[in-house]
C-alpha cells in the first residue's frame, strides 16, 4: 500500500499519511523507526508495511524494498 507524508513531527518521528484511496492514517514512531529513514517530507510518497495482524510495521520510499 501506498501513501503521501500529511505531516511529521521529527521530534517524535510520527505523522498521518494520506493514503491513495483518501484515508488518513497514523503511523508510530516505531514504523519510521524500522525504515532506517532519517527524515520525511511533507507530499513524499511511501509504502507501508503492515504485518499479519494488520499493524503498521515499516515505512519506505516506493524504490526501496
């Protein structure tokens, strides 16, 4: 599934992404964490992870896998 960065709070390193379908949903620090990512930017677009109980797990950019 993919998405776009609606904000990022660094600090804490979690945000809202707004999903393709219009959703917008939360992602925790620990799903950032897990992407080996330093930063994100508003209107980046990422994919998301989610593992089998449906939680986010990572975030990355499309071209990484």
């Amino acid at each position: 599934m993919q998405g776009t960065v609606a904000t990022f709070d660094p600090q804490l390193r979690c945000g809202t992404l707004l999903l393709d379908d219009g959703t917008e949903v939360e992602f925790p620090a620990t799903a950032f964490d897990a992407s080996g990512l330093r930063l994100l930017r508003l209107g980046q677009r990422v994919r998301i992870e989610h593992d089998d109980a449906g939680r986010m797990t990572r975030i990355t950019l499309p071209t990484f896998h």
